[in-house]
C-alpha cells in the first residue's frame, strides 16, 4: 500500500499527542514494534509489549500517556489517551486515500427490476441485481454481485461488499456495513417429526438491521419463522457468525467469530460473546454479559456478568475449576498411595 504521511500529518489526523523527541522521516508504512523499520509508525496497544518500545526502529510511536521511557535519535514519541484508537484514525484515513468514494451510478451489466427505486446518489456494481419493489439510498455502495430481494430496503451511505445477499422483505438502516459474502434473511432451521418424515416449517417473517451495524465475512443471518429477527443499532458481528430465525440482538453487542445464536434467543444491549461461543434457543444474555471463548451458553444469564466454560459458569467459580483440576493427577496418585497403604494395614491386622 501506498502511505506517504508527515508528523503534522498524523497529529491532525488524531487530533491529539505529547510529542517527544523529533523526526523528519516521511511515514511510509506501519509495523509492530519489533520489526519496524525507518520510515514506519508503531504503537503500544498491550503493555506486555513495552519491553519492545526501547529496541523499536520505528520512526514514530504511538504510546500511553504514562508511558516511562525516551525515544532515540531521529525517533519521536506521540503519548496519546488510547494508542490503537489513535492507530485507527490513521489507518481510517489511509483506507479512505486507497479506496476513494465510488461515483453513484449504475453499471451496465446490473439488473435492475423497473419497479426498483436507486437513489441517484448511490453506486450499483457490475452484475448486481435489484428486484422489485427494493430500494437503495442514498450514497449506499453496492460491489460486484450483491443481490438486494424483492421489497428489500437498503438505508443511506451502506457499504455492501461483493456477493453479500439480502434476501427478500428484509431492512436495512443506515450507514451499514455487510463484508464479503454476507447473507441475511436465508430461512431459519425448522422441521417438525411427522410420521418418521421432517415436515419443513416455512419461515415467512424478516429481518431488520437497525443503523451503524457491521457485520462479517460469511456470516447469516437468518429470517424469522414469523414476525422478525432484529440487529439492532451499533452492534459489530464478526466473520463466520450464525444468527438463528427470530434471534434479537441488542444495541452495541459485539460477538466474534464462529459463534452461533439458535432461535428466539435475545442478547440484550452490550453483551459480549467471545470467539465460538454457542447459545442455545430460547433464553436470555443480560446487559453488558460476557461470555468466554468456546463458551456454551444453556440458561438464561444475569446482566453485567462473565461467564465461561460449557456448559457455562460464573468466571471465578470457573477459574478455580480449572486449578483443581489441574491437581487432578496429584490427587489421584495420593489417593492409590493411600490404597496401597490400607491394604497393607489390613493384610497386618489379619
């Protein structure tokens, strides 16, 4: 990638920082600390990597305000509140400067359905297609092959990577991001046992993804058997994320990869699921609750908890599990010690 970034460039960029030490250097590219080189910016975002900020080459570092130490020669030092969200100003601006904002127009190859309405302002790819009765609003960019359904409703300045699908009767809010390859509205997973047979229950409801939600490669959201499967305003889903049918997710939740949310299950607002957390249906995650990796979630949990482990449990009663049974060996060869002992007592005593 192409950086060319001064030191006045980058402070009105993040729009703070205590200067220390100076550089003239032109930043062209960005590293971790340990292996930046002259001409690239780093940054502390861990303090288990401080011991590296001594030995870094890089021309610039971003590091906390409490930060102890001096820069190098012809190296700056820029104390900042938070060194990774200063680092995403930056890079936010180097991804603008690489992908410039499209033209709003509609490719020659797109299919567009008549009764379609595109705003004048937005940008449809090649191959997209549109069909009736969808809508797309204004400043919405829409890449190569993105399929919007019938009576599907695309708010203002989305972004929808190439192949996502929005199946029909589904909304979207504004200022949506959908990665490559995302899916919403498929059908939910539902059969009921008839006579040795499962019988498919048709999911005839929507999908609603409420304003400033992103949303991850690959992942699928799926359409509500009736009534609605809600994304609600500001929650972040990373890749590879499965949101069963009539699913509601609250305001700023963020869940990370392979996790998977079954049916009628609502995640209520700020909660956290941690990488391949699996929620079973039905129940309810409280407000601003944690759940842990690899977590499998089987009742309902409190508000403002941290839960881990499958099934789940509170997070210190799990971390005390795992010291106990990390004494489990120990324990069982004390215990055949003390076997051996009593049999030799009891062969005495006989």
């Amino acid at each position: 990638m192409d950086i060319s970034l001064s030191t006045d460039e980058i402070l009105d960029i993040i729009g703070e920082g205590i200067k220390e030490g100076d550089t003239d250097v032109i930043i062209k590219g960005i590293a971790a600390l340990d292996i930046a080189e002259s001409g690239e910016l780093s940054f502390l975002g861990n303090n288990k990597y401080s011991k590296e900020v001594p030995n870094s080459n890089a021309s610039i570092v971003l590091l906390p305000e409490e930060y102890k130490g001096k820069p190098r020669l012809n190296q700056l030092y820029l104390r900042v509140a938070n060194p990774s969200l200063s680092l995403s100003k930056i890079c936010e601006h180097i991804e603008i400067c690489l992908n410039p904002s499209r033209s709003p127009g509609i490719d020659s190859s797109a299919v567009i359905d008549p009764t379609a309405t595109i705003d004048p302002e937005a940008y449809i790819g090649p191959q997209c297609v549109i069909a009736a009765d969808a809508s797309v609003g204004k400043g919405t960019i829409l890449e190569a092959k993105v399929y919007i359904g019938e009576n599907s409703h695309v708010g203002k300045n989305c972004q929808f990577k190439p192949q996502v699908v929005l199946a029909s009767y589904c909304k979207v809010g504004d200022r949506v991001r959908l990665e490559a390859g995302v899916i919403v509205g498929s059908d939910g997973f539902g059969y009921d046992l008839n006579e040795g047979v499962h019988y498919r229950n048709p999911q005839i409801g929507y999908v609603i993804i409420e304003n400033d939600v992103e949303i991850g490669a690959n992942t699928t959201i799926d359409r509500a058997r009736f009534d609605v499967t809600r994304i609600q305003e500001g929650t972040k889903i990373d890749n590879l994320v499965q949101v069963a049918h009539n699913v509601n997710i609250g305001k700023n939740c963020m869940i990370a990869a392979q996790s998977g949310i079954s049916g009628s299950t609502t995640l209520e607002d700020n909660v956290t699921l941690a990488g391949q957390v699996g929620v079973a249906g039905h129940i309810t995650i409280g407000q601003a609750a944690i759940i842990g990796a690899q977590g499998g979630v089987n009742r309902d949990i409190e508000p403002e908890s941290k839960s881990t482990g499958t099934p789940v449990m509170p997070l210190l009663q799990a971390r005390k599990i795992d010291v106990l049974l990390r004494k489990l060996p120990e324990l069982f060869k004390k215990v055949a010690n003390l076997e051996k002992i009593l049999e030799k007592k009891a062969v005495i005593k006989d």
